[in-house]
C-alpha cells in the first residue's frame, strides 16, 4: 500500500501557489500524514492529504440541495457523466473503466450533495482519469438523449407503433422504482422526511417515481448551471501526490474557464417540534406477520459541533453496538420483534444529526409497545447509570479506528474524504474529521469529573419533544396499486397528446434508438496500455512453521500496532446434513456464547479487548480441478497489539468452547432471517447469479447454500417450522467436527509484535482425519424463477467452463470485461433501462455468468444473453481487446493494505495460487486474442453448460416461452 518514496515538499500556511491560498496546514500523525486546506479565488475548496501511500484518490463534491423529488441531483450525476466538450463520446465514464488500472471508479447521490471519486496506483492513469471527471462535471455536454435516456421518457411498447400502450422509460426512473421497493429504501427516505419536513431532507433525492417525470430538461440544465461551479465545489486529494502540479492541472483544466458566482446552498436548522409525532408509511410487500418495522427517533444538535459529534458517536455505541448493549439488548429479549430497526443508532448523514432505536422483524400493531420500550429503557438507563467498562470498550474501539489504515471496503484514501466531508460541507473544520485527539482529551476529562451520557439521554432523548415514532408496514396491495397509478400517471400526462404528440415521441424513440445504435469512438479519451500493466503480482514475505496439526504464518506488516489473526479450519468430510447448517454456525458462533460466559458476557469481553471478530465459511479448490472441493470455517479478528494474547484468548473459545442456547438461537436466527428477506429486493443479481451457478457447479452448488437463496429457505424452515432443538444438535456436531479439522493460522503485525504465542489455539486440534472432499452435485429441475416483491426483475444466466490452469480461463476473464463494457452497457442499461447489466468470471469456480439489476424485461434480457456470440462478430478491434484486458488485469493485482497484503499471499499460496501460478495467469492473459474470445464463447458458453435463475415480482413463464425457457416458479 505505501512506498518509500519522499513525499513531495508542501507549502506552509498563507502561501500563494497561483490562484490558491494555503489557510492551514496540519499534521496527521495517527495515519502519518498531513492535511493541507485551501481556496482557490473564485471560493473553490481543496483539502490534500499528503500520505505516503501510492493509491492516489481525488474527488469534487458539489452541495447540492433538491427542492423537490424529481430526482434531479441523482439524474443529474448520470447525464454528467455522458459526454463533455473535451471528450464528447457517449459515455466516457463507462468507456474509462476499461482504459485504466482504477481501483475505484463511482459518482453517488446523497440527500444534499453529490460527488465524484477515484483513485488509482498509477500516476499516470491519475491525471487521465483526473482530465476526464474535471471535464465531465464542469463541461457536460447534458444531451437531451441523455436525459431521456437515464432520467425519464415517454415510449410505446413497440417503439415505432404508436398504436401500442404507451410506457414510462429511464434508467434512473427504473432503478428508483426497484429501489422504493426495498423496506430499507423506504424507511429511510421516510427518516428524513419526518425529522426534517421543513428542509430539502424531505424530498427524496434520488428522484419517486411518481414525481421523475416531472423534471424538465431546461430543469436539470439549470440546477447543473448553479451547483456545479467552483464555488460551490469541494476538491480532495490524497496520496504522494505533487500537489503543485495537481492545482495546476485543475486550475487550466477549470478554474480558468469561470467567473465569480453566488449560490445559497446553506440548510437551515429545522424549528424545533412542540411536541412527539408518529409517522405510517408503506412499503409493497406481503410479510405481514414479521415484515414490520417501528423506529423511535429524535433530532439532535449540529453535526459540525466535533465534542457533540463524538460524545454521540461513542453513546450511539455504548447504547447500541453488540448483542450486549444496555439499549439492544432489552429490545431483542423483548421478543415484539427480531432484529434492531433499519438506521437504529447516532445518523451524522444530516446536517442536524439524529439518533433512533427500534425494532424490525414486526407484526401490526407494535408501534405503541415499541416506542414504550425504547423510552423506558432509556430512562432506566439514565437513571441506573452507564457501567464504566462499558465506555472505556467504546472508547477502545474508537482508539481502533483512528490507528488502523485498511482499504476493505472503499479505499482508504476515499475513506478519509467521507469522513472529513461530513463537518467540512457543513461549515465545520474538515480537520475534526480526520482526528479526534483533542475531543477525546475533553470526553476523558469530563467522564473524570461526573457524569456525562446519563444526562445526554435525558435532556437530548427523553426531555426532547422533536421525537418521531416511524412506522412502517408491509402492504400486499401496494405493488399493484403502484402499478396502476403508474397507468394512471401516463394516462394523465398524454391525455390532451395529439397525432403530433405520438409522432414526435416515435420520432424521439427512433432517435434515441439510432444514436445508442451509433459506435462512438472514444479514442479520444486517455488511455493505457498493456506496457502499463505490472507482470508480477505482489509477494509478501512471511515465515512458516509447523505446531502439531497446524501451520502457522507471520507475516510481518506496517499495521499501526494492530495484530490480526486468521485461523482457517479444513473440515473433514462433512455429512450431507450438515451443509446447511455452517453458515448458520458461523453467524451464531460469535454471537453466542463460550467457555462459561454467556452472550452478554462474551460480547463486553469482545468489545473491551478486540477490535471484533468474526466466523465465515468457504467453499475452495485446486488450480487445476473444479470438482474435488474443500469446506473451511474461518475465525478472524483484530486488537491493539498490547491486547493480543486477549485476541488469541477470545478466538480460541470461540472454537473451542462456544455455547449456543436455544432462547439465544431463537434470537439470532429470527435476526437474520429479516436480514436475508430484506436483502433480495436490494441485491436481487447476486441471488440470481447465484441460483444460475449452483446448476452448473459443485462450488456454486455449495455457495448457493451458504449465502444464496437456499439458505434463506433453509432459515425460514428453522424458524418457523420449531427445528430449534434439532439444529442445536447439528451445531454441537459441526463444533466437534471443527476439532478434527486442519488449521491454518495467519497472524499478521509489526515485526515487533510477531511473537505472540499461538499454542492456546493450536494444541486444541488434535484429531487425524483427512480434510474432506464434498461432492455435492448440482441443482437440477432446470431454469429457476424465485417471486418476491420487486417491480423490476433481476435475471441471470450461468455456465460451467474451466479450472484456474486451464489454458482458456484468461480468455474467458478477458471476455467478461468485454461483454460487460461493450455490450451489456448498450444493450441493458442504455437500450433495456435497466440499472445495470454485467459479465462474470470467477476463475477459481470455473464459473462464467450474465445478469441484469433493476430491470424492467425478462424476454429481451435473455435473448441480448444468447446473442453474444453475434456481437463478437461484429466490428471489434485491437482496442476492445486491450481495453478488456486491461480490465481484466486488475482482478489479478487487487487493492491490498497491511490487514489484508499477508493474509491474501499465505492463504492463496496453501491453496496451489502461488505466484508463480498467478504470473503465468497474467503472462496468459497479456496475449489473449480476438480469435480466443470466439472460441472459448462457442466452447464453453452454450446451451448445454447454461443454468437459468431470475428475482422478479411476477411468473416469468408467459413470456419466455417463445425462448424455449420454463422456470420452476417458487415464492420468496
């Protein structure tokens, strides 16, 4: 992640550097940076993080504050990014994702602002994308074929009759369509509405159906006409970067180009509420018994305020953050639901902040018993007092988070950027962001002196009347009203169209059809070349060692004085009934509890001396072989290197000695079955994909029962068919079982903290048995349709090809990124409106997939799927090639840092993907040819190697037949 390079010189407070001035420069020693802040003359901000670190990342954020819920900040950051004056192609953002080595590439919408991040390892591939998103926000060329196109439009059924119904139309209108389907979408458009009803949190940013096809297009050209200039935008930089030059490039590339200009962004406070409030809203979906949800919330202060900001963030944690908290605790044992409400804890997302608790997981009628629980609770609490321990484990975590430099998840680059945005946006000092140090002094100090978060939940919570009980209900009837009113909307809006009217949208169809039709060269974008791309793959030392049954690595890392530690158990042959029940173990094993101690305990314990841990299955293989197949549970966690034997201490009765009791299972399980079912409607790709894959592939076979469908099914039986008692059984046979498997440990730290004694982990592995080799077979019954409540439809289709050595595998990578930019863009996303259309392979399962999200057809979606043989035959050249293998170059040299660098290398080197392996890979995949693409297509992705899966909210059946499909339809 870092290199040794000196960072370039920066300039001191006060310091001209052209059109900027320097107003501070501060150092950052918990992540060994330096923060500088400056405004260029025209108001432009700009914050640089100087860091030793080659992952460079930009962004520019633009306030931007809808005034109502046409979407137009959301639709907006779509056609920006469309085409601009220096890059006029049709979509340079998409057409940049294949041209460069980025490790993250996005544009996103929050409720009062917008923004456009990146990083990237290369310098070079840096400016380029730099040069591309300066132009696109600052320079768009805001077509009216991208505005119908991505935001809304009129079209008849058959484009070109408009004899036919007539329909809405656009990516964004789709997508938000799919996305209001989804009860945490819902609930939290709601969240902002009703805490702040008066300011611009009460539009929904990404634009309500019923109101998208209100935004005109001169309405979107204004609004990006006022928000995005330099004076209203936020520039960030990190890396080892020469800042210089960096200002440079933004100053001729934008800041030359504009003038002085005002606009009030600035959101008011939200007048205060006389007195509590409750607010019922719905969402389409037919779980009245557990698909409810209640949320008490409240309006705090000012998210700028750093000492307020903090001092809720560790009470949202101490009240909220493990099984074991004082507040979730009485929630969850209640037993009125299942699981803490979506967005229960401190919200910093709002200018004002806000705090809620609650419950999920509900039948009707709960909202009076809920909002009494959360109140009483929190009463008692501040009139019993908030034990000690339980703040210093908070405070400890927090410790965590300020030393630990990881890029799970964003980038840590990016990272940094969102946590200074929050205060910097607002008016506040970016600065308190990035460090904590002096706030934390103050909190220590005052928690010395008395009291501090008792009369917090009193004055802030309890005595405070800005308080809202949200409610939130399933309706069955709500998708098909949608659906009307959707008629009823287009009837309204064409009901005074005349001939002319018809005309002009057949004529604009037609249009819009012919220029998505249209190749446009983007040779105009920068680009890279395959020379840029690195031939070796990253080799992280480490040592080894035999302790008995286990291997041991140390991998010896720059963490910031955090220790990691991965103890991957091999199982031995596992017993058919037994599949379906390790995910479940590995969800429950650390939130239950061991060697004594019970859940409450077991979780104080793991908050007060880790920085948490956690189980995970795996299903894995040989280079060279996609049927003998391997079973893993994973125990991982994290701590200041002073509480490491604490660390081993904790994983080592969690695989040891857990103890799982059937009112905690009960709990645990009722908990995560609302978190599977909610996720279906937001992630409906993932679970097609996956129900595609598990008819083709042993793996994916597996796979499908740990986190795919199946599992959800598996889950629903448990909870609600009282097989408690028999899966406490199954638990105790998988924890046996894990004893007679073979361990491999990583630890990973700083070279002085490497020593740390293993053994209380090791010595417990003492059986003999081989590591098993599943063989489960695939799912048969053909295509597979799953029903739930979706408006739009996720589709999928996979197929089984070839192993990791194969000397296909390379191409069929490099078709994927081909297909994904090339064709599925075009063909799903701009012409089919749906959100998103992409290609997959995943080289170690040997497993090639297609798939759409947020789609309005099933039909045409399947057969662009079974006409991509067709396009390769098409006119493509040198270009698509290089640019898909750039693409598909960077799956092989993924982003790492010091958590994650070591773990990566030992355990792909125990499973036979050393690097040597991995550079053979690359040295394949650099000269993969067009030729190759069509051979390895009609080898291995035909009809005979295909498995079919779809979500959708309706019986597919109807409609595919004319494709000789028939899905097995099962209800979600």
């Amino acid at each position: 992640m870092t290199t040794t390079e000196r960072l370039p010189a920066l300039p001191a407070a006060g310091e001209r550097l052209g059109r900027y001035t320097v107003e501070r420069v501060e150092d950052l020693p918990e992540m060994q940076g330096t923060l500088v802040l400056l405004r260029h003359d025209l108001g432009a901000r700009h914050a640089h993080v100087a860091r030793n670190d080659d992952n460079l990342a930009f962004g520019v954020t633009f306030p931007t504050v809808p005034q109502d819920s046409t979407g137009v900040a959301h639709i907006l950051e779509h056609v920006v990014l469309m085409g601009s004056q220096k890059y006029p192609v049709a979509d340079p953002f998409f057409a940049m994702i294949p041209r460069s080595l980025n490790t993250f590439m996005n544009a996103m919408t929050a409720s009062d602002w917008t923004t456009y991040p990146f990083s990237t390892r290369n310098e070079k591939d840096f400016y380029n994308l730099l040069g591309v998103y300066l132009d696109a926000a600052f320079f768009p060329l805001l077509r009216y074929e991208s505005f119908r196109q991505d935001g809304h439009r009129f079209e008849f059924e058959t484009p070109d009759d408009p004899s036919t119904p007539l329909k809405l139309q656009g990516v964004v209108y789709n997508e938000m369509k799919g996305g209001m389907a989804s009860p945490g979408s819902v609930m939290w458009r709601a969240f902002g509405k009703a805490l702040y009803p008066d300011l611009t949190y009460a539009n929904n940013s990404g634009g309500s159906p019923e109101d998208i096809p209100n935004l005109t297009y001169e309405g979107l050209r204004a609004f990006h006409a006022a928000h995005y200039h330099p004076s209203n935008a936020f520039f960030y930089t990190y890396g080892n970067l020469d800042l210089t030059r960096v200002l440079e490039e933004i100053g001729a590339q934008v800041m030359s180009r504009f003038g002085p200009q005002t606009l009030d962004v600035s959101i008011p406070d939200q007048p205060d509420f006389a007195e509590p409030r409750r607010v019922d809203v719905t969402y389409p979906g037919s779980d009245v018994e557990r698909g409810g949800q209640v949320s008490v919330a409240w309006k705090l202060g000012h998210t700028t305020d750093p000492d307020g900001h903090l001092r809720w963030s560790v009470l949202s944690d101490v009240l909220l953050g493990n099984p074991a908290a004082p507040l979730t605790r009485p929630l969850i044992e209640s037993g009125i639901g299942s699981a803490l409400a979506d967005l229960s804890g401190y919200r910093d997302d709002f200018r004002e902040g806000a705090f809620a608790a609650g419950l999920k997981g509900l039948s009707a009628g709960k909202a009076a018993e809920v909002q009494a629980l959360v109140l009483d609770t929190l009463a008692a609490i501040a009139e019993g007092g908030i034990d000690p321990e339980l703040i210093e484990s908070s405070l400890h975590q927090f410790e965590i988070g300020q030393r630990e430099v990881s890029n799970s998840g964003y980038p840590y680059g990016l990272q940094m950027m969102f946590r200074l945005l929050g205060p910097w946006l607002y008016g506040g000092d970016p600065v308190t962001g990035l460090r904590l140090d002096a706030e934390l002094e103050r909190l220590r100090a005052d928690l010395e002196a008395g009291p501090v978060f008792e009369p917090m939940i009193r004055t802030e919570l309890l005595d405070n009347p800005h308080r809202v009980t949200l409610v939130l209900a399933p309706d069955p009837d709500l998708a098909a009203r949608t659906e009307q009113a959707e008629r009823e909307l287009v009837e309204r809006l064409s009901a005074d169209f005349t001939d002319e009217d018809r005309a002009r949208i057949v004529r604009e169809s037609l249009q819009l059809q012919s220029l998505q039709g249209q190749e446009s060269s983007p040779d105009v974008l920068p680009t890279l070349t395959l020379a840029d791309v690195p031939p070796t793959v990253q080799r992280v030392p480490y040592t080894t060692e035999e302790a008995g049954r286990a291997l041991i690595g140390r991998v010896p890392q720059p963490t910031g004085g955090l220790t990691y530690l991965d103890v991957q158990v091999r199982l031995p042959v596992l017993p058919a009934d037994l599949l379906d029940t390790l995910p479940l173990y590995a969800y429950a094993v650390t939130r239950s509890g061991a060697a004594g101690q019970d859940s409450r305990a077991l979780a104080r314990r793991i908050e007060a001396v880790t920085g948490g841990v956690s189980a995970s299955v795996g299903v894995g293989g040989k280079p060279d072989d996609l049927d003998t197949l391997r079973l893993s549970l994973t125990f991982s966690g994290k701590a200041l290197a002073r509480n490491g034997e604490a660390l081993v201490g904790v994983l080592h009765d969690l695989i040891k000695a857990p103890e799982f009791t059937r009112e905690r299972l009960e709990q645990l399980l009722k908990q995560r079955l609302a978190g599977l079912k909610a996720s279906v409607v937001n992630a409906g790709n993932a679970y097609a994909e996956r129900l595609a894959a598990a008819q083709v592939s042993p793996a994916g076979f597996v796979e499908e029962h740990f986190s795919g469908l199946s599992a959800l099914d598996y889950l629903k039986s448990i909870v609600e068919g009282d097989e408690l008692d028999a899966l406490l059984e199954r638990l105790n046979r998988v924890r046996e079982l894990l004893l007679q498997g073979r361990p491999l440990l990583c630890l990973t730290a700083t070279e002085d903290d490497l020593s740390l004694d293993l053994t209380p982990v090791t010595r417990e592995f003492t059986g003999d048995a081989p590591v098993g080799h599943p063989n489960p077979g695939i799912l048969a019954g053909g295509p597979q349709a799953r029903i739930t409540d979706s408006p739009v439809a996720f589709n999928a289709v996979a197929f089984r090809t070839v192993p990791y050595t194969h000397a296909d595998s390379p191409a069929l990578l490099v078709l994927s990124r081909l297909l994904r930019s090339e064709y599925l863009l075009k063909e799903i996303r701009e012409k089919g409106g749906a959100y998103g259309g992409g290609a997959a392979f995943d080289a170690r399962a040997g497993v090639f997939s297609l798939s759409s999200y947020r789609d309005p057809h099933i039909t045409r979606t399947y057969e662009v799927f079974r006409a991509v043989r067709s396009f390769l035959d098409t006119e493509l050249g040198e270009r698509e090639l290089t640019e898909a293998i750039l693409g598909a170059s960077k799956t092989l040299d993924p982003l790492t840092s010091p958590d994650t660098a070591g773990r990566l290398r030992f355990y792909g080197d125990q499973a036979g993907y050393t690097p040597e392996v991995q550079e053979a890979y690359k040295a394949r995949l650099l000269k993969v040819t067009l030729d190759d693409l069509k051979r390895v297509t009609d080898t291995w992705l035909t009809e005979g190697r295909a498995g079919y899966a779809l979500v959708a909210g309706r019986d597919p059946n109807a409609e595919t037949e004319a494709l000789g499909l028939r899905f097995e339809v099962q209800a979600i």
